[in-house]
C-alpha cells in the first residue's frame, strides 16, 4: 500500500521533511497501523512519535481517530494537538 504521509508543527521538526510517500505492509490499514509502522522504520519517526497522546492524525483532511481506515492512495496527516499560524 502506498500513501502520502503529512507532518506538520513539531513532528516535522522531529522527521525533518513536510511529506513523504511510503509504502507500508497492507496490515497497516488504520490510522494507527500506519503509525506503527513509520515507528517501527527507527529514528527520526521513533522519536517524532514518542508521545502519542501529543500526536494527532487525519485522513484525506478528515481529522481521524486510531481506528479510521487507510487504504492504498489516501493522504494521511499527523500534527500536534495545537499548531500554530
């Protein structure tokens, strides 16, 4: 599955680019399945993803629970909970 993974804030700060696009197992079909498996590649995604209760994640610009399904093309976004302009 292949998807474009959005950082914003801090997090793009921790992984150093703004978007990528990855390839991830197809068992990675939530929002937290993606995660994971960013986590689970090392630094810099390990660190950016420390503190979860500190990240937030949307899917196609819907903002997005653990559970929300992610399939092959969609954009996923995470950010902060608060970001500024």
């Amino acid at each position: 599955m292949k998807i474009k993974v959005l950082y914003f804030a801090s997090l793009r700060d921790a992984v150093g680019r703004g978007e990528e696009t990855v390839e991830l197992p197809d068992e990675s079909t939530t929002l937290a399945g993606v995660r994971d498996a960013l986590v689970e590649k090392g630094d810099p995604w390990a660190f950016a993803f420390r503190n979860l209760k500190r990240v937030r994640g949307a899917v196609n610009q819907d903002m997005a629970e653990d559970d929300a399904a992610v399939k092959d093309g969609d954009e996923v976004a995470f950010f902060p909970p608060v970001t500024g302009g």
